[in-house]
C-alpha cells in the first residue's frame, strides 16, 4: 500500500483551503489508505449550500452544561446548539456527579444524564464512572452517535452497547509521550487497549489537529481519520475596549484550566520565584480547579507566594479575566488543539505555551505567542520575564493574536464540518 502524505502537510493545505479559501486539489483517496482521509476543497465548500437530510443525533461527553472547566464539554455545547439551528434533533447523553436533573430539555437540546460517581479528586483527571450499559436506550432512535474524547468512560460504554447507528468518536487529545511516572504509564496503556478499541469501533475518527491525527493511526485507527480543527467565538473573546490604543503596564501571569498534571500549572508555581525576583510587582491568578489545588496552595505556602498569587477557581466568565491578563502561560503536557490558548489569542493576549500537540498550529513562535518544551522551568522563567519586561514586544504579539483568531473559521463553520461525516457514515 502506497505510504500516505505527511499528515502535517496535508493539515498545512487544508488550513489554506477552508480557512482562507485558496483552491485545493488534495484529496486522500480511501483505496490509497484506508487509514488516513480528509476532506478535499469541493466537497467541504459545497457542504455549505446543499439539501441536506434532517438527523437524530446523539452527542456523547462525560461532562456537559452546566458541568463547566473543560474544553470538551464546551465544544459539544458549541456543536449541539448549531446542530439545532440546522434543524437536526439532538440529544446530550452525559454523566450526573452532582445531582442536575436526570432528564430535561434546554434550549430545544434534550439532555440525560446518567447517574455516576465523580473520580477527578482520586485519579487526578476528569473521570466519572457508572457500572451500566443501560445507556443503550438512549441510542436506539438514533441516526448518528457522536462521542468524545476516549478517555471518557461514557465512549467506552457506548462502543460496548452495540448500537445500531454508527459512532463517531473525536480525539481532543494527541500524544502523552511527555506524562511521566505512573500516571503516563497507564494512560498510554489504555490508549493501546480500551482507546484503541473505541476508536475500531467507530466507522469515522475526528481529530482536532495534525498532531492529534498522527497519534490516533499510532495507536490504530482503521477507520477514515478526519480533520476538524475547533474554533473560537471572536464576538465574545476579543481585547477589552479599555485597553485597546492604550499603553500595556500589567504584569500579571494568567493560568486558565483544570488544575492537572497534563496541564502543567505545576510548574508555572515553580517558575514563580524567580519571575518575582526580577519583577515584584508581578502577579499570577490561577483560574480554574481540579485535583492539584489543594497541593499547589500547599507549595506556594512553602515557597512563601503570598499577596502576589492567588487561586481563584472557576469564574462565571473568563473573558474579562484574560482580557486582563498581561500574559497567558499555558504549560502543558499534551494537548489537542487547546481552546484556552485560542480565546487568549482571541482577546489579544501574549501567550507563553508548550510545544504539544496542536498548540504549534496555533501559534508562531515569536510573532503570535512564545513556545517551550514542556516540564522546563527555566525556559517558562525565561519566558515570562522576556514578556513582562518587554511590553511592546508582548503587546505586538498579542495584536497579531488578535488578527490570526479574526482569520479563523466560526463554530458554525466546524459544526457543518461534522454534518457532512454524519451524513456520510449515515448513509
């Protein structure tokens, strides 16, 4: 069988194609390699006018509304909502750790949630868990089931359920290679066993990067693998109109999203010191919550952080939180094409990130933000006293952001993206 083309390059052409409209004539042909597909030019840009047929599709997230904090259930928001409008039915099958109501419809979108038990405080990563495949029910009037992320236990049980509509499942999430220790062992583990079983399941994968597509025919994806990058609300995410025109002065350190191993907010507090030694004035705000708060607040006590760091958890809106911020650090360790560092590109923010998954496709090292290699403290010091010392470098940067996100397609663009796989697996 033929080798196919560098999915990086293949990701660079599509990007020109339906981003910014420039013609293109690539096309992965399934009899080429049945492993690896992408939408070519004609077909994505003609989704966008034809008759299409009206669907019943189920989407499946461990977390959903009002469950907030992570990048997934935002996305499967995002797409349940445009799915509506395109007069699809949809239905939200998700857990219930805290006791919402068990079935309701919101916004024209019916939602069940499953009852379970929340995992996050003992394994350290978004986990739910019931023991059911009672879950089955929900998908029998289905046309299209949809789920998200295999590591939610919810993608597993409806692989084992056995529906009768087909399943499509999305990886947010590329390579662990970069998680140490027992909790990198497991996963990587599980990806090649439970994942990889999930993903045999499905007659279509989607991913959201290059990177993410490359790692999901690693660990062997035999069914057509589909780019379908996220996007970003440049509405709601844009500078705040205070600062626009004004001159930048702050020097806060902004960390947004769950407080995990994966996404590296570990080692933004050991960077701390030395970035208040050389400016202190400084200030960090950790946003957000997870299984490493209550060690982190210990360490920062430790390492004497008081008055210029403050955890606050989660906040109704993050905009006016970034929108404040004078640089967004974002250290992961794996990442899949991360929401948080789009909507800081979005409101004009520097970003200071690491070189995981798809975040290089976002940003342009030295023009749109500053990429690191992950677990490096001294690189993230580096950085973070190179962004706050130089304001007018950091606030072209983040104009740059701005322009960049403005080129982006919308999330009614991705969510027809999706209508097109659900039609095509459908029929």
């Amino acid at each position: 069988m033929p080798k196919p083309p560098s999915i990086r390059g293949v990701f660079s052409g599509f990007v020109l194609s339906v981003w910014f409209d420039v013609p293109l004539n690539i096309s992965i042909r399934a009899e080429q390699s049945p492993r690896w597909f992408l939408m070519g030019a004609t077909s994505v840009h003609a989704l966008l006018g034809r008759r299409r047929e009206l669907l019943k599709v189920v989407l499946v997230s461990d977390y959903y509304f009002p469950h907030v904090g992570g990048g997934v259930e935002r996305v499967v928001e995002e797409l349940a909502h445009n799915l509506l409008k395109f007069g699809h039915e949809v239905r939200v099958v998700t857990f219930n750790p805290d006791g919402w109501p068990s079935e309701e419809v919101i916004d024209g979108i019916e939602i069940v949630r499953i009852p379970s038990i929340n995992l996050q405080p003992m394994v350290g990563v978004p986990a739910a868990v019931n023991a059911g495949l009672g879950i089955r029910r929900f998908f029998e009037d289905a046309d299209v089931i949809h789920t998200h992320n295999i590591f939610f236990l919810l993608s597993l049980l409806t692989a084992l359920s056995r529906p009768k509509a087909p399943i499509i499942t999305t990886m947010h999430v590329g390579s662990l290679a970069n998680l140490t220790g027992l909790t990198g062992a497991v996963g990587r583990l599980y990806e090649r066993t439970v994942g990889r079983f999930i993903l045999r399941k499905s007659k279509a994968v989607t991913v959201v990067s290059s990177s993410v597509a490359e790692h999901a025919a690693e660990i062997g994806a035999d069914a057509p693998i589909q780019i379908v990058p996220n996007s970003v609300d440049v509405e709601r995410f844009r500078p705040a109109a205070t600062l626009e025109g004004e001159a930048e002065t702050d020097r806060s350190v902004l960390f947004l999203g769950r407080f995990s191993r994966n996404k590296g907010p570990q080692y933004l507090v050991e960077a701390i010191p030395r970035v208040m030694s050389e400016i202190p004035e400084a200030t960090f705000a950790f946003v957000g919550d997870g299984p490493l708060r209550a060690s982190m607040a210990r360490r920062m006590r430790e390492l004497g952080l008081n008055g210029n760091v403050r955890i606050h958890g989660k906040v109704p809106d993050v905009v006016p939180v970034i929108q404040r911020a004078g640089v967004v650090a974002r250290p992961s360790l794996t990442e899949g094409m991360p929401l948080a560092v789009m909507e800081a590109m979005a409101c004009g923010r520097p970003i200071l990130a690491t070189r995981v998954g798809g975040t290089t496709d976002l940003i342009a090292d030295g023009e749109t933000g500053m990429l690191m290699e992950p677990r490096d403290v001294e690189a993230l010091e580096d950085g973070l006293i190179r962004v706050l010392t130089n304001r007018g470098q950091a606030a072209a940067m983040g104009r740059r952001a701005r322009e960049w996100a403005e080129r982006q397609m919308t999330w009614e663009r991705v969510s027809r993206m999706y209508q097109q796989v659900y039609e095509e697996v459908a029929s």
